[in-house]
C-alpha cells in the first residue's frame, strides 16, 4: 500500500511511501563529481607534465590511467544508485529497484577493489625508480605480492559469493535477511576488504621512510620528500573513515538510509588515491610556472651536497632552466664578493666546492656579486 502526496506519518514496510520518500540528504552527488573533477584534473597534470615536460612516461604513470577509470566508473554507479533509492529508507525502495542497487554493489565492489589497487601499484612502481638499496627493492617487491593476494582473493571473494552469480542481485523481498546460494557473512567480508585496505596504504606509507631518512640529502629536502609522502596520510584517514562507515551500515537493516555517506567514503578513498599518487610528478611543472615556489635558500656556509638518487619529478635532465642547463644540474655559488656557476657532471658526482685558490672544474663565469648560496631552477628542494 503506498502513502499519498499529502498523508502524514511516518512510512514503515506496512506503509511504504514511494512517491515521496524521506530522503537522507542531497550531498552524495556533488561531493563525487568533486572529486572526479580533482583527481581527472591532478592526473591529467602528472600525464602532460611526465610526456611534455619531463619526456619520459614510466610505468607508474600508465598504471594511474585505469586507476582513474575504474575509480570514474565506481563513483558513476554510485550516483546512479541513488536514483534508484540509496538514501532512503529500505522499506520506501521498491523491489525492483533494489535489484538495480545491489548490481551497482556488485560491480562498485570490484570497482573499487581495482581502483585503490592500481593506485597503490603506481606508488610502489615510482619507489623502484629511487630505491637505492637491496633491502628498499626487496620490501617494495613483497608489497606487491601482498597487493596481488589481496586483489585476487578479494575478487574471487567477490565474484563468487553467489551462486549463481545473479544470486547477489536477484529479486527477493527485502525483509529477507538471506540469499539462497550466497556466503552468509556478506557484511564481515566487505568490513575486512576495507581492512586489508587500509593496512595495505599503511605499508605503503611508511615503506620508504628508512630510505628517505638514510639518503644524503639536507635535512630541509629531507622533511620535503617525508612530507610529500606523508600525504598517503589522507588516503588512510579516508580508509578509516569507510569502515566506521561500513560497520554503522552492517549493525542496522536500514542499510540503504544508514550506508548513504558510505558511498562518499568509497568515492574519496579511491579518488584521493589517486590524487596522493599523482602530485609528486607535479614538481616540474611548479618548477617551469612558478619558480619561486620550488627555489630553497641556504646559509653562507652550505658545504657540498649530493642530491641522493632522485627520480626525475625532483631533478631531470629533460628540463632546461633559463640558461639551458638541466634542473637539478646547475647550482649558483653566491658567497663572498663573487659569484661562481658550477655544473655537475653529467655522468653523476658531487657538486664542485668554491675554492678561492684555485678555479674549479665547470666554472662558467664570476662576476662581483654579495649574496648568500642559493639553489635555482630546482623542481624539489
């Protein structure tokens, strides 16, 4: 029996409104296509700054591309979900409809799975082009086998907790708690795939700590690339956020008014992912638009530093700064009452030290000049 336009009283299964369902809120399809705007418009900026700028796409930069498709195609579902009654009340969602809701579960499900899991192997594929030891190289390689498990178990989880398939999605009245043929424990499985989730983003986020911390750079570039990597930060806390979500879901059977802000969570995590993985890349293209941002200024006293084994968003020799030399490859000595430009070699090495009785290897001119030393045209300091 449904409720009219005009009657009052709250709906329940004994007295259904579905012509003018209470809604949870109007907030789900904003936030996503936010969220789509960023994370399309940031990997758009690491695609053109890697094939442009830098002139070198890597692998991790081809891998981010299904991470953004399959994260497009997840948030797409979910919206259409709520046309079909995701946030409201379960017992306002006609069973037809629900047959809709649960195929875009279904498919959201692995959706995300591969989303989060292609933008954690864009990570670990850019920390094999700085790792410097045996030890990082081993650990990155035992990530990606933990990853692996976890996208193929979960699949397969996924896939074939119904049988048949269609079991997951078929119509049957909402008041029945289980399905015929399917897992019974639907609810902890998606509560441990949000889990394993996060641990995974937790490993990644700590893994190049040690590296970062043993590699000779000063201590100011050193607390620039923790911080970079400190955004995976975001993408945890977003994780977290999902499972309270999902186990605030799990406890009720209104799952569809109570489980309404889960599809933002999922949303975020897969996108914000995506956007952590991508804004390292953008250092250059700082570095070519807005120098100053990336130009670090050090004492008088500054003693010669390696750069450590960098990738290219921190260094390439495919960029040119003004006066044609590589970023990363050219340092102004500024010291005293001369001024002193020095080229690294090509081939690596450290950085030649002003010297007042002899010239150094590289010199390219001195003129007279008070200033302190100052690093230009660097994509990261």
């Amino acid at each position: 029996m449904s409720q009219q336009p005009g009657q009052q009283g709250p709906s329940s299964f004994l007295n259904p409104n579905y012509v003018n369902p209470e809604v949870k809120g109007h907030y789900l399809k904003p936030v996503i296509i936010t969220l789509m705007v960023l994370s399309g418009t940031i990997a758009g900026l690491r695609i053109i700054t890697r094939s442009s700028i830098l002139r070198s796409l890597g692998a991790d930069d081809w891998v981010i591309i299904p991470a953004l498709i399959t994260a497009y195609a997840l948030s797409i579902f979910n919206m259409m979900s709520e046309e079909y009654g995701w946030g409201r009340h379960i017992w306002d969602i006609q069973p037809k409809e629900w047959v809709f809701i649960r195929q875009y579960q279904f498919a959201t499900q692995l959706l995300f799975t591969y989303s989060v899991a292609l933008a954690k192997a864009s990570i670990l594929i850019f920390y094999l082009r700085f790792c410097t030891t045996k030890r990082f190289r081993i650990a990155i390689w035992i990530t990606f086998g933990l990853l692996i498990a976890w996208v193929v178990s979960m699949s397969g989880l996924i896939i074939f907790q119904c049988h048949p398939v269609s079991n997951f999605w078929k119509e049957i009245p909402l008041t029945q708690t289980k399905r015929e043929g399917c897992l019974p424990n639907e609810a902890d499985m998606v509560l441990l795939h949000g889990i394993f989730s996060v641990v995974l983003d937790v490993i990644v986020l700590f893994l190049p700590m040690p590296t970062v911390l043993h590699l000779g750079l000063p201590t100011k570039q050193k607390v620039g690339l923790i911080a970079m990597f400190s955004l995976g930060l975001i993408v945890c806390l977003a994780g977290c956020l999902r499972i309270a979500s999902i186990r605030s879901t799990i406890l009720t059977f209104d799952v569809s008014w109570y489980g309404y802000d889960l599809y933002i969570y999922t949303s975020t995590e897969a996108h914000v992912g995506i956007i952590c993985a991508s804004v390292p890349s953008l250092k250059p293209l700082l570095a070519v638009f807005f120098p100053r941002l990336v130009t670090t200024t050090y004492g008088a006293g500054s003693r010669n530093r390696r750069s450590g084994a960098l990738p290219d968003e921190f260094g390439s020799r495919g960029v040119r700064n003004s006066k044609g030399y590589p970023l990363n490859s050219m340092i102004e000595s500024r010291i005293g009452s001369e001024e002193t430009v020095f080229r690294r070699d090509e081939e690596g090495g450290d950085w030649p030290l002003p010297s007042s009785s002899s010239s150094p290897d590289g010199v390219v001119k001195t003129t007279e000049i008070h200033q302190v030393v100052v690093l230009r045209d660097v994509p990261f300091r």
